[in-house]
C-alpha cells in the first residue's frame, strides 16, 4: 500500500497522487494495511525509511472506500435471510479505527432502494447538470486559493483558512456545538465539518456559510453517531 522494498518503490497511496484511491470492502483489509493510510491523508505524503537513508513520496489522493454494515450484508433488517451475531459485528467493524474514520471528510449510509424507486419513470438530475456544478464549485475554489501555493481546494485549508473561509454566525455556531457535544465530536470532525460545509455553500453558489450547509455537513459524519452498532 505505502511502497518499500531495500530501494523504496512507490506503493498504490502515491501512484493514486493527484487521483482517486478506491478501496472496496474496506475491513476485509488487514488493520495494519488500513492504519499506513492515516499519515498520508493527513500530511498528503509518504515517508519510507531505512538504514542508510529516507525517501518521501507525494501522496495526495482522495480516498473513496466502500463496505458492506456488515458481515452478512444486512443490518438490522428482521427479513434479512442471514444476520450476525453482535460479536461478529463488533469484530468485523473493529478493522476500522476511530481515527481513520476522523480523517475521512463524508460518511454516507446507502439503505436499500425499494422496487417503486427503482421501477419509476421520473427523470432525476442528469450527470452533465451535475458535472456543471461542480465544475463551477471548483472553479470558485480556486479563485479563492489563487493567491496560495500549495492550496488548490476546500479540502487542503488548514485552521487558519478554515476561520478565515468559514465564519458561521451565532445561530449556525450553537448548532454546530450541539452536534459536538451530542456526538462526541472531535477537534478534526469539527474541522472537516466546516470543510465540507463550505463545498456545500459553493455548489449552492453561497458566499457564506449557513446553518442549512451546516446541518447537511453534519449529516454526513454517519459513522460518528452513538449506537451506529444497532
């Protein structure tokens, strides 16, 4: 995953530098292999060592990872042919650590789609409408960066950008307290959070960040929620 060997070669995390990094069924992965990722995605570079000397990689990718709720493929569903035991629930779910999971910016849950959705013939949003958009958000992006080196988009701001960029009034503050302190939030989740809900003003095409961009921020730290184990 991070490379090696007696003379350092690049591993998947730099030859994913620049693109996406794609990881299905994220805890059949051993915990180790998981464990190398949280330096890159945090200082978006790979540092090899050894004996005689030290080589470091670019490793800024972004890292879309999938994986089933659990074991069997069903989570709390009382009609599922094939359930798992809370053990083997909490062993399978135990491959991804809490801090891993901090440095992932969007948790999304994707129940199962009945068949009057699927079978309807309502059109939804096209993909190019889509591409539109978020090619402007990025567009915004980096005009917003333009006068910074190393910092292209919202993802890459560090704390001094994200006051800067993100100033909530008091209303969006106290909402954002209360789901710190309900879902024992930590100082990077608030970070992200922020993060996230700046895209989600720049796709609306809003200069500033509200309560509604905020609220929908939170929504997408999922895997954060007390009780996600059923």
């Amino acid at each position: 995953m991070v490379g090696g060997g007696a003379y350092p070669q690049p591993g998947e995390i730099s030859l994913s530098h620049n693109g996406v990094l794609f990881l299905d069924e994220l805890p059949e992965f051993k915990r180790s292999v998981l464990e190398v990722l949280r330096q890159p995605l945090e200082d978006r570079e790979v540092t090899i060592s050894r004996a005689k000397f030290t080589v470091t990689y670019p490793s800024s990718f972004m890292l879309v990872a999938s994986m089933n709720p659990s074991p069997g493929g069903y989570f709390n569903d009382p009609n599922a042919p094939v359930t798992s035991s809370p053990a083997e629930m909490q062993r399978y779910l135990s491959k991804i650590s809490g801090p891993l999971l901090d440095r992932i910016d969007i948790h999304i849950e994707v129940t199962p789609v009945p068949f009057e959705k699927l079978s309807e013939e309502r059109k939804s949003e096209s993909s190019t409408d889509i591409r539109k958009r978020v090619t402007k958000a990025r567009e915004i992006q980096t005009e917003r960066f333009c006068d910074l080196e190393n910092i292209h988009y919202n993802a890459q701001m560090n704390t001094k950008q994200i006051r800067k960029h993100c100033a909530l009034d008091s209303t969006s503050k106290e909402l954002l307290k209360k789901a710190m302190e309900r879902l024992s939030l930590s100082a990077r989740a608030y970070d992200r959070i922020l993060k996230v809900a700046r895209t989600i003003a720049d796709l609306e095409g809003s200069e500033q960040v509200n309560g509604t961009h905020i609220s929908e921020a939170i929504q997408y730290r999922s895997l954060d929620r007390e009780g996600w184990l059923g």
